[in-house]
C-alpha cells in the first residue's frame, strides 16, 4: 500500500475504534434495545450520515459490539486457561472464575452476548466463531481430561440411545473420538457456567446467600467432580 493509503486505514481504524466506544458507554446508559447510530453519532459530535461510512446500520454496530465481547470474554478464559498449569480441574475453575470477573467487570457487554435477545436483531454467521471461543476453553479442558476412545468420567449417567447422534455436531467440532457422556457434560459445564453468572449478574440470588463467591466456586468444583476432571 502506498502512504497515503496506509494513513487513511489508520485514520479509519481509529474512527472505527472511537465509534465503537463510544457506543458501549451508549450501550450502558440505554441498553442495546435503545442504541442508535444517532445517538452514538452524538456522543462523537459528528453528522449521523457520517457514521454510516463504517457501519451500515444499526444491526451492524451491534455485531461489533457483540464480536468484540465475545472475543474479549474468551481472551480472558483463555489466559487463566494458559497460566493455570497443567491440572484440569485447577484450569476449570481458572477459568470459571475469570468469566465470572469480567462478567462483573463488564455487565452490559455480558448482558449484550447472554441476556435477553435485542428486538429486531438477528444474529449474523460473524458472530459464531467469537461465541465459540470461550466454549472451545472449555471443551479444551474436557478434551485434556479425557482422550480419544476413553469411557465416561465422573458421575456422568449412562446416556439415552440416540445421545452420540443428538450431539455429533458440537462433538465433531469440539470433542472428536469422545463419549456422548463427556460431550454433554462439556456442554454442561458450559451451560452452567454461563447460567450461574449470568443468574447473579441478572439479581436472580438477592437474597439466596451472602458469600455467592463461595457458592460460585463449589458450584463449578461440582460441575469439575461429576464430569471427572482430574485434581492431580
């Protein structure tokens, strides 16, 4: 690329960076419900029209939005993951609670990617592959704990006929040459993990108990007990 046009991505990846900010601190004064290109524009003082030079529409700021928490909340699984050591169950809840610090550290984005979907807004493909980060962690911990052609772990009942089918899509991508067992119980932990965060940042505990933190990381040593992540 010749100067100019070196210069001129950079002044765009700036802008585009300014925009993006701006509508966070938009995202967590209304919500993605209520944003707007119009009112992000205002934060910026620049023409509404203007801002429709880097994103479309609406739906399109808040795909990035969306991509970037996903990205962000995976980059912080993936660093405690990294720094955890080899021992599953210690990365597991590593993990666990570097989710649940971002979530408290980033409420609206979560709220954004896990609450309650935005009105008019469909997700598009772009967003799979961020989503997916945070669940390759953990299925990643899983896929340690338990190699290709090994039996279930853990407390995991036997699964129902038609379970292997019913899970070959996230199997295949995720955990190839696993029982159906530890397939689900990935999911599982997945599943719970999301949903306790996702319950305490939403208030659904006010009142249910005055150490959550303590209760968070018994939850999720639970989980790691009844899929059989290894403690040594």
């Amino acid at each position: 690329m010749s100067a100019p046009a070196n210069a001129r991505a950079r002044v765009r990846a700036q802008l585009t960076r300014e925009i993006v900010d701006a509508a966070q601190r938009e995202l967590a004064a209304v919500g993605a419900a209520g944003l707007s290109l119009r009112a992000v524009a205002r934060r910026l003082d620049m023409a509404p029209s203007a801002l429709y030079r880097y994103f479309e529409s609406r739906d399109a700021l808040l795909t990035a939005l969306i991509v970037e928490a996903y990205e962000a909340v995976g980059e912080a699984a993936e660093r405690a993951d990294a720094g955890a050591g080899p021992v599953p169950e210690r990365r597991w809840e590593a993990v666990a609670r570097a989710v649940r610090r971002w979530g408290h550290e980033h409420p609206h984005e979560w709220a954004l990617v896990y609450g309650s979907p935005v009105p008019g807004y469909r997700a598009p493909q772009d967003t799979v592959a961020a989503a997916l980060r945070i669940t390759a962690v953990v299925a990643g911990i899983v896929a340690d704990a338990v190699p290709p052609g090994s039996a279930a772990t853990g407390r995991l009942p036997a699964g129902p006929a038609g379970l292997g089918p019913a899970l070959a899509p996230v199997a295949a991508v995720l955990l190839p040459g696993r029982p159906p067992e530890i397939v689900a119980g990935a999911l599982m932990a997945w599943t719970q993990l999301i949903g306790t965060v996702s319950l305490e940042l939403f208030g659904h505990y006010v009142g249910a108990t005055e150490d959550f933190a303590l209760v968070f990381d018994y939850t999720m040593q639970s989980v790691a007990a009844v899929i059989g992540l290894p403690t040594t």
